[in-house]
C-alpha cells in the first residue's frame, strides 16, 4: 500500500486530510467526536506518516492518491474535510471527481503569495539551511521538498473555483497564516461556500478553535445530508 490510511467509524464517508508535514493524527479528536456518526478515513498524504517517501510533490499528485484511495475502498460518494495543504488537496480533488459531495476547508490558499510574507520569508529562510543536513538527513530532504513545494503550490484563479458546485465550509483563524484577502478571495469565488472567522485562534484551528470547529462542522454536515 503506498498510501497509508485509517478506517473509523459507519455511516457516510469523509476523508480527512492533513496539513504540510503532519501526518492523520490531527484528526484523532475529531475522530473521537464524529465516529459515532459518520465513516471517517484518515489519510497520510505521500511523503507524510507511514505513506510512501517517493514520487511527485503536487497537488494533483496528491489529489490522484486520495483518488485511488476513493476507488479502493469502492466508495460511490464521500465528503472531505482538508486543513491547510489538506484543504488545497480537497479543492484539487473536488475538480477531478464527481464523487466528493462537499467539503470543509480549514485555512486553504489560493497561491503562494497568499501566505503572510513573515511566514514566507521564514520557509525560504529553511530551504537556504536544510542543504546542509541534506547530504546524511532523509528527513532534512523531505522537508526541503514540502517546504519548495508550499512556496509553489496552489495556483486557484476565479474560474477554477467557481466551477466547483458543490457546497463549502470555509473556516480561518483570526490570525492565520493566510492572509484574510486570500480567504476572502476563496470565499466568494466558491459558488455554494459559507465562511468564518474563528476569533483568538491561529492558522491551527483544530488546537485553538476546537469546540467552535466542531460545533460548525456538525451544523454543516448534518445539513448537506438532508435529503
């Protein structure tokens, strides 16, 4: 198996997506919340957790691999719930296959420059270190490449985003990472998206905000499943 994933949970399924170098276990109190109700898989993007450490690093690879997950399990339809990185996979998937009914997008972006430079200037500030601990460190080049790849990748314009018709939940924090206009820009491009802004929480929702996630989350759920 090259991508490692967690089954939890009956009912409808919802693929849970991490952030750039995390791994499932941010999922594992929503899990714990949400298991009673719904099928939650949990999923170690490539290069991340127990998945495999070769291959492409892009967004449409890592769309393709969540993909094939769908496809193994036989899954006819699913949700998504992506944070950051997480959240950019789930707007690539969400346009490459007509099985994924809604989504929640916890702190997405939709370019490189819509991180806040001070965090931008931090990553290209660690792609000029970690050479050095390249040459005898695997983890050293793991991370040089997801790092590369946050400084390019995604590129979301208006088009892509308006025709994705499937209803959204965008969430943010007060002080993200992620520059408000960008969110902004992402909110209303969306056609069927309804946004918030978690107040006193950072880019880490699901640390600051938590109850208010969850409490938002279950409201968004419970509707797009009424029939």
């Amino acid at each position: 198996m090259e991508i490692y994933y967690e089954d939890h949970g009956k009912g409808f399924p919802i693929l849970l997506l991490h952030g750039n170098q995390e791994n499932r276990k941010i999922y594992d109190r929503l899990i714990g919340d949400l298991g009673n109700q719904y099928r939650l898989i949990a999923i170690d993007t490539r290069y991340h957790g127990k998945s495999i450490k070769s291959g492409e690093v892009s967004l449409n690879q890592f769309a393709l691999d969540v993909k094939n997950v769908a496809d193994e399990l036989h899954l006819k339809a699913y949700d998504v719930i992506g944070f950051s990185d997480g959240a950019n996979i789930a707007l690539t998937l969400a346009g490459m296959d007509e099985r994924m009914k809604s989504m929640i997008l916890l702190s997405p972006n939709s370019t490189p420059k819509g991180i806040k430079a001070i965090y931008r200037i931090g990553m290209i500030s660690q792609l000029i270190l970690l050479p050095i601990f390249m040459i005898y460190n695997k983890k050293a080049r793991r991370m040089f490449k997801l790092t590369q790849f946050m400084l390019k990748e995604p590129h979301f314009d208006y088009d892509y985003l308006h025709s994705l018709k499937i209803p959204a939940l965008l969430m943010s924090g007060e002080n993200d990472m992620i520059k408000a206009s960008d969110i902004r820009f992402i909110g209303e491009s969306l056609p069927y998206c309804v946004s918030h802004v978690m107040e006193n929480s950072s880019h880490f929702l699901l640390e600051d905000a938590y109850n208010n996630v969850l409490k938002e989350i279950r409201g968004f759920l419970y509707a797009s499943h009424q029939n």
